[in-house]
C-alpha cells in the first residue's frame, strides 16, 4: 500500500490530532491555563480534541466549561475522550465569529492555537468580549512564524518549499505570527492587552518518518472553491519516492533533536495574549 494511505490506515483527522499534536500541545496548554487562572464558567474557543477542557476541568475553582469548535468529528472525539463530558464540561459544534451565548456570560476564555484559524478574526474577538463579564479575562495562543523559533517546522516549510513549491509556505498554523497586528485586533475588538509575550518551550514532536506523513496528509493547495486539494496523488505509488526524499531530508534536518525512541524534542515558539474585557 502506498506510504500516505498505509500510515492513515482509516484513522479520522480527529485521531490523528489526539495521537500526534497533543503530545506537542500539552506544555502550552498548562502554561496558557497557568497564565489565564479560570475560575468560574470558562469558554474554550476551537477545542480540537478537548486537551485544555479536560486539563481545566481538574482545576480548582472552575465551575463549568463549554468547549466548542467548528468541526463535529473534533466535537465527538472530545466526547469520547473526556469522562467530564456532560458534567463539568459540555460540548458543542459553533463558530466562533457566532458564539450561542448570552452576553456577559462567562468568566474567562481561553483559545489554544486557534485564532490563525478563524476566517473572520475580528468577528471572533469581539464575540468573545461579547460573551466575557466586564473585567474578566481571556487568553490566546498563536504560534510565532516557523522561521521564528519553531525550528522543526522551519526546516519542514524549506524543504517543501524547495522540493514542491514555495506557494505552500507558510503552513497555516504559522501563517499569524506578526505580534502588531495581534495586538491591534485585540484592542480593535474592544479588549485591554495586559500582556503579549512571545514564549518559548520544548515540545514533543513524532519521529521524522510519521511527522512526514502527518504534516503531508493535511498540506494542500486551495482551489476555486476554497477547499484545500493534496499536493499529490497519495494512490499513485510513484509519489512514494517524493515523500522518501522528502522523510530522508527531515532526518537530516532534524538529528540535534532526535530522542532515544526516534522522536523528537524540539523548542516551539508562540504569542501568548492575554486580555481584559
């Protein structure tokens, strides 16, 4: 079986997100709580897989959660995977630029790495404040450019860009990285920045080899309609000999972070924004 359909083998991006992200998301999703402190109802805005939801929901002083994102599958492996589902935390399908909430209704927000991601950003933020009592606060994360401090994916992004095209860089999750207009959006939307730092930490990345094959299996071009097409026909057996040259380079690119298992442990730099309504 071709490299890119063999390494899916019928796993939904979903689980896919769960095995392979979080491991890499769970230092910021600790930091980002400690830097927020929620007490009270909290909104988590583009939950994922739920992480920062179950994560809160241990915390003392957190009363409830309602954790959403725009994706159903996202929302059902939440279910699946949080045994606060339905008590302390609910879950649900909405758009943020939407929010289904009275306003003044919650106690803090909080978005992990969710905001590049938002098609209308200024809708979003000011539905949050919309939602948020007067005087309580919200925090996001957004990762830095590639090229600044996320060194994995930086050498990822010159790889692709040199063997498929530099019309697919920068990757969408680093597509958000200018600290000025971060901080004016917020302020546009009505909020008081108390603080916007860049942060560095160590995350666990999967070996080369599968960080390939993931990152491949979700890179794509956008077409007329908006939708993103693959870069290449992953059926066609020839494309595996790409995709090798691609994982050969990575294994080079990637040694000074190589761990004993053939992961890797590699720092990751983000904006971390935290607000005031």
């Amino acid at each position: 079986m071709p490299l890119v359909p063999d390494f899916l083998a019928g796993r939904t991006p979903p689980d896919l997100y769960h095995a392979y992200l979080e491991p890499a998301f769970t230092p910021w999703a600790r930091a980002l709580l400690d830097t927020l402190r929620p007490v009270g109802r909290l909104l988590d805005l583009a939950c994922g897989t739920g992480l920062v939801s179950r994560l809160a929901a241990d915390l003392p002083g957190v009363a409830a959660i309602e954790a959403i994102d725009v994706a159903a599958p996202m929302i059902a492996k939440s279910e699946a995977l949080d045994p606060a589902a339905g008590e302390t935390v609910r879950y649900s399908v909405a758009s943020a630029s939407e929010l289904p909430f009275d306003d003044h209704h919650f106690d803090a927000a909080i978005c992990q790495q969710g905001l590049q991601f938002f098609p209308d950003k200024p809708a979003a933020l000011r539905e949050v404040r919309r939602v948020l009592k007067p005087g309580t606060r919200a925090a996001f994360s957004t990762w830095c450019r590639a090229e600044d401090g996320n060194a994995v994916f930086g050498a990822f992004e010159r790889i692709i860009a040199k063997d498929l095209g530099d019309d697919l860089v920068p990757f969408g999750p680093f597509a958000f990285g200018d600290r000025r207009t971060i901080a004016r959006l917020a302020e546009e939307a009505g909020f008081r920045v108390i603080a916007l730092e860049a942060e560095s930490r160590l995350s666990h990345l999967p070996d080369p080899r599968t960080f390939v094959l993931f990152d491949l299996a979700f890179l794509g071009r956008p077409a007329s309609d908006g939708t993103l097409q693959p870069i290449m026909d992953f059926d066609d057996p020839a494309s595996d000999a790409v995709i090798e040259r691609l994982i050969e380079k990575m294994d080079s690119a990637t040694t000074q972070w190589r761990q004993e298992d053939g992961s890797l442990l590699a720092p990751m730099r983000a904006h971390v924004l935290l607000v005031e309504a």
